[in-house]
C-alpha cells in the first residue's frame, strides 16, 4: 500500500521498544487521528443514546407528542450518524493495523538486507521468522487499540459530566468506580508481559528447530536421526504448549475482569439509581437512563482493559523488532572510487589480475571461503581493488562490480527464468550467496531491494546454461524455462541446484566474478565441461574460482596455491602439479 509513510522517516535508529511503537504512531499520525476522531465521535453518539431514551419515556409518562415525536427524530439522527462514524472508525482501525504491521515488515526487511551475512551470525532464523509470523500482528493491534481507547475515555469522561449533572452521588460513584478498576487489572499486565516474552523467546527457538530439521531432513533420513530430532521437536513443542497455557491464565483472569468489575459497577449504578426514582430524587426517565449508562460503560471499561492486553503485547513484540534494528553490519562501505583493476588480500597474498581467469586451490576449504570473505567484503581485511583500499568504495558499489557466488545460494519459488535473470536495484546491490534470510535467497543490498531483470534476451540465458552445463535440466521440465521452482528448488537435486545457481551466477555477469566450488556437487563429466565452457565464458573478464578439482584447475590461467591462509606457490596447474608436491597432494587428493 504506497500510503505507508515509511519511507518518509527512513530507517528508524531506535533503542527500545516504546520509542519504536511511537515512531510507528507518527509515521501514520494522520491516519491515526483520522481514527481518534471517529471513533471519539462513534462513542459520543452511544453515549447520548440513554440521555434520548430517558427524554422519550419522559415525553410519554408526560403524555407529550410533541415531545416524543422530537426526541424520536434526534433518535433517528443520532442512529444514522452512529453507523457512519461506525463504518469508518473500522475502515480507519483496519488500516491503522495494516499501516503498523508492513512498515514493520518493510524495517525489517531493509534491516535484514542492510546485514547480510552479519545477521544469522547475530539472530536465529526462527526470530526473523517470528517477527513477520506473530510479531507484526501484535504490532498492528497495538495502533489499532489507540484510536477506540482514546475515544472511550471521551466517553467515559463525558459519562460522568452527564452522570454529576443529573444527579452527583451516581456521577461521583462512576468518576471513582472506573479509575478503581482500571486499577484492580494492574496487577494482571506485569505477570502478562512476563509470560508473553516467555512464550515468544520459546516459540522463536522452536521455529529456528523446525527450519533446521526441514532444511537438513535428507541428511538426518540418511544417517538415521530423523527420530531423534523429531522426538526433540516435540519436547520443545510441548515447552511452547505451556508457556502458551500460563499466558492464557492471566488471559483468562483478564477477560473474567472485564465482564466482573463493569458487571459490579452496573448493579451498584442501578441499585442506587432506583432508590432515587423510589424516593422521586429523579425520574423515570432519568433511571432508565442511568441503568443505560451503566450498561453503555461496560464497551468502553472493556475496552481500555484490551488497550493495556494489547499494548503489553505489542511493546514484548516491538522489543524483538528492535533487537533486529539495533544491530550494525560487521562491514561497512566509505564514499570512495576505483577504476577497478588489480584485486589483492594482503594478509594471504592472493593477487587477483584482471581479464584472468585465476584459482584459488586451498590445503583446507576454509582458507579459500575466507579469503573470497575478504575478497567480496564480507569480512574486514587489507583488500585493494585497484589500488584502491576496497573498504572506502561504497558498499553498493562493491556489490555490483564484485560478485561472491558459493553454495549456500537457494532457489525460491517462483518461474525459473525469473530465478536465474535477477539484478540487484539502482544501488546496484546483488551477491547470490544464500546466507541471507529474505529475498530471493540473495544477500540484499543497502536498501534491501533485490528484483527479476527480466532484460536478458534468450539467447544470454542460453548461452548462461550452456556455460553450466544445465541445459539438461531445462529439457527435461515440461515447461522449460517457464517451469514454476517449487520452495528452495527442492525438485532438484543438489548438483543440478549448483549448476543453476552458475548460470544465475553468469547471467549477472559482473566485474569480478568469485566462485567458491562451483562443481563440488557434479559428476566428473560434468565438471570437465563446465571448467571447459566456463573459461571460454569468462574469456578476458576477471574471474576467480576457489577449488581443488584438477578439472576444473586445469582450465584456468593461473593458480594459486594456499596453505594456512596464505599464499605457498603460483603458476599453472601442471606447472604447479611439477615444483609443489604440497599442491599436487592436495588437488590428487594425495593419490600418485
């Protein structure tokens, strides 16, 4: 809904909860005072309605036509405004909530995007989750309550003045009665928020369980775990059963309050005001009319006890919310510029140049994947991109020109040609590495936004899945590109996901294209053909490919041999296979 006034207010840099819920209430300060206003005037029109009835049985113990007829009509008029105020305080209160729950999914998304790879190290996948499972809802209800909460203390108030007007010791029993009420529930919301934060604490662990067991069900049916990590999902599901029942207790203490203490309220209103009628201290009319009152001020009494339920709710819910704002990426950019060239990690000593295809082979895996880390900054280090110190070029800019592509890319649902033909936005912010949560499986850029190009023309999307030898694939799905990918890709096996996520890889064709084990996944056949297409692919741009396989390093320029973290030997694959046996042992996988 482009109404949302989020953008207006940027990303918020907020520290609690409370600050958080009122900087959603002035991002929609208009639509909420929309909702005051009606939903003020909506209780007002209720509230005169025993005043009317109590004028009209006057009118007719009086005999007076006259009289009825007028307060008749004012009944007429009162009725027909109370359904119209009626209509849009909904209509505002619908949009209220609305407002509040996807501004909040949309901080969190551009938070989520904004981190990158410093979120799952910082958060469970279970709280993300949470947030736009429960959280916003919570978030929502809490604007939503304000505009009907300020109104029925008008109401109230108002109550009350027409209560001490017509007779004082029954407008003096309601100013005293409600505020002792309110003050009755108090002691309910402390217990209340501290259960509240217990049940979500729980069921955001409990949703980071269910993503791990489903991500890993392969594996655990492999090794015979399936039972084990289903027997421990249950323990925690029954954890999350309870918490659930401990706030529904003070739950239930609530609502129970809510009917009792009016209830109470009502019978000692109305005892009171038929002893005055008796005694003729006031009229019929008039009793009638306080027993309405009496009746009336139960919606709005109620009313305040669910605006304190539900703003507990949303202050538990907003500290989550702001638990993910709060945190800094781990990298951050500067406002330099670089011509590009030369890309070279000090502390290893790899030199990337440009218009070579050049490998990375690694005695552990780990050194590789933390220099492409340092590389693609996604991890602080001494890197200089041109000469360039690549932590001064901004970090939009860093991502269009430099691409970090490994395994943990996913495929989402959606048409696969939308899934292999993404760009990042204006910022140009785009690595299809999957270790984000959100998107298209994608890390997001500053402003979070990542979309389908949809510009490549047929013949580069060919030429991409020929490059990773994927046109297999496409020839076996009965709709080929049109083919819709079910949820991380999961029709696919793992080596025909690899090589999708290559031909998405090459699609984006960046700058600096970095593979981390591209073919790890492949049969061997496949794997020579790839490392064949792929350097004539890649032919005179910049590429780096961190691998082992002598298929794969055979058709690069220049290899680079690392052994704990840094640089041992350089050359070509058989030149390398000749002078380092350190090398040839790790890519023969020490076979002779």
């Amino acid at each position: 809904m482009r109404s949302l006034p989020e953008a207006d207010f940027g990303m918020p840099d907020i520290r609690s909860p409370l600050r958080y819920l009122w900087w959603n209430a002035r991002a929609q300060a208009p639509a909420l005072l929309g909702g005051i206003g009606f939903a003020t005037a909506w209780w007002l029109l209720q509230a005169l309605v025993p005043a009317v009835l109590g004028k009209g049985i006057d009118a007719v113990t009086a005999k007076d036509t006259d009289a009825l007829l007028t307060w008749s009509a004012i009944m007429l008029v009162i009725g027909m405004l109370q359904a119209f105020t009626g209509i849009m305080r909904h209509r505002m209160a619908v949009y209220n909530w609305l407002a509040a729950a996807y501004r909040t999914v949309q901080v969190t998304a551009r938070q989520a995007a904004r981190l990158g790879a410093t979120l799952p190290k910082r958060v469970s996948t279970g709280e993300v989750v949470s947030v736009g499972n429960s959280d916003i809802s919570h978030i929502g209800n809490s604007m939503e309550i304000l505009p009907r909460g300020t109104g029925s203390v008008v109401a109230i108030i108002a109550v009350t003045v027409i209560l001490i007007s017509t007779s004082l010791p029954l407008g003096l029993l309601v100013m005293f009665g409600v505020p002792l009420m309110a003050v009755a529930i108090g002691p309910l919301l402390k217990p209340l928020h501290r259960r509240q934060k217990a049940q979500r604490d729980l069921m955001g662990e409990l949703s980071t369980r269910s993503a791990d067991i489903v991500a890993g069900l392969r594996v655990l049916r492999g090794i015979g775990g399936e039972q084990v990590f289903a027997a421990r999902y249950r323990e925690e599901s029954q954890r999350v059963r309870a918490a659930g029942v401990n706030v529904s207790k003070v739950e239930s203490l609530l609502e129970g309050a809510q009917i009792l203490l009016p209830g109470v309220l009502i019978a000692v209103v109305t005892g009171i005001g038929a002893s005055f009628a008796i005694g003729g201290e006031i009229t019929a009319g008039q009793l009638v009319a306080f027993y309405g009152y009496a009746v009336f001020l139960i919606g709005p009494m109620r009313t305040l006890t669910e605006v304190a339920d539900k703003l507990t709710k949303g202050h538990v819910a907003a500290r989550r919310v702001v638990r993910i704002l709060s945190i800094e990426p781990e990298v951050s950019g500067g406002t330099g510029t670089s011509e590009g060239g030369v890309l070279r990690d000090s502390y290893s000593g790899v030199t990337v140049q440009p218009g070579v295809m050049t490998a990375i082979a690694a005695a552990l895996p780990e050194d590789a994947i933390a220099i492409a880390d340092r590389l693609g900054r996604y991890a602080d280090g001494d890197v200089t991109f041109g000469g360039v110190d690549l932590a001064t070029l901004p970090m939009a800019e860093i991502r269009t020109r430099i691409l970090v592509a490994d395994n943990g890319a996913r495929l989402f649902t959606g048409r696969l040609r939308d899934e292999l033909d993404v760009r990042g936005d204006s910022s140009g912010e785009l690595d299809v590495r999957g270790d984000f949560s959100g998107g298209l499986g994608v890390r997001g850029d500053s402003s979070g936004e990542l979309d389908v190009r949809g510009d490549s023309s047929g013949e580069r999307v060919e030429q991409a899945l020929y490059a990773a030898c994927a046109e297999d694939i496409i020839e076996a799905l009965p709709d080929g590109l049109d083919a819709l990918v079910a949820e991380a890709g999961r029709e696919f096996s793992g080596g025909q996901q690899q090589r999708l996520r290559l031909a998405r890889a090459l699609l984006v064709d960046p700058e600096v294209l970095i593979l981390v084990e591209p073919t790890s996944a492949v049969d061997a056949h496949s794997e020579a053909r790839i490392g064949e297409r792929l350097a004539k692919a890649r032919v005179g741009k910049t590429t780096l490919v961190c691998t082992t396989s002598p298929l794969v390093l055979d058709r690069t320029d220049h290899v680079i041999y690392v052994e704990n973290g840094r640089v041992l030997a350089e050359g070509t694959h058989r030149d390398l296979l000749a002078t380092s046996p350190e090398y040839t042992a790790t890519v023969t996988r020490g076979e002779d």
